[in-house]
C-alpha cells in the first residue's frame, strides 16, 4: 500500500477503537454530507454488510496491512481493471500498473470523483457499466 493507505488505516484503527458503531458512520455521513450527490442509503448499507463496524474492525483493517496484493497480481493473468477518482490519492496507481503481468490491464481515473465514487449517483451508473463492459470483452 501506498504511504496515503497506510496512513488511513492507522487513522481507522485508531477510531475504530475509540469510538462507537454509530459515531463512526455519523463520522462516515458527516465527511460525505457536502456532496449532495451521495447515495447515502447505499454507503450506509455498503458500510455495514461487512462488517466493518461491528466489532470486526480491527481485524479487517490488519487483514489489509497483512495483505500485499501488488505482490500477488504477477501470479495472476487475466485482465484487470483499476478505478480510481480523480480527487482520491495517486500515490500507487504506477506501482499497481507495473506489477501486472500481461497487457490486459487498464487503470482508469474517473474525472471529478473522489474516494466515494461508487456511491456518488454522478459515478455510481458508469462504474457499473465500466466494470461489465471490462467483464464482457
């Protein structure tokens, strides 16, 4: 992970040790709540279907530093697609590109969303049809 990355996730293993289930996602919705173009009935549902706020937390977050995916893509040769908003941290995006193994693998930036494109209605409809156009091919 980039450094951006790994600073997040000290910042979210610290809160989710210190705060509540429902400061957390006030924290979530209140850091989103300046876009009015969030769907905020699908980051809350999104955000709560893993987990990640009941008591599991800590856990997925040391998942995550355990993991290396960029280590692992080499062994892997299908196609792969990386999306990324534009406002959101860049800091890896060559370090992804360059552990691909083959030439079937696209990285691309999505002009004026940030870390929450998958939940900004402005995004939401074209990465779903990125990723089924990228499946289909």
């Amino acid at each position: 992970a980039g450094c951006q990355a790994r600073a997040g996730l000290s910042v979210m293993s610290l809160m989710m040790r210190k705060l509540s289930t429902k400061t957390l996602m006030d924290l979530v919705l209140k850091a989103t709540a300046a876009n009015a173009h969030m769907n905020r009935d699908a980051l809350v549902k999104d955000s709560l279907r893993p987990g990640m706020f009941f008591h599991s937390g800590e856990q997925q977050i040391q998942l995550l530093r355990d993991s290396n995916p960029v280590e692992a893509l080499p062994e892997y040769h299908g196609p792969i697609l990386f999306i990324n908003g534009s406002k959101d941290h860049h800091d890896s995006d060559a370090r992804w590109l360059a552990a691909c193994p083959n030439a079937n693998c696209e990285l691309e930036i999505i002009e004026g969303a940030d870390h929450f494109f998958t939940h900004d209605d402005r995004f939401m409809h074209h990465f779903i049809d990125r990723i089924d156009q990228f499946a289909s091919a």
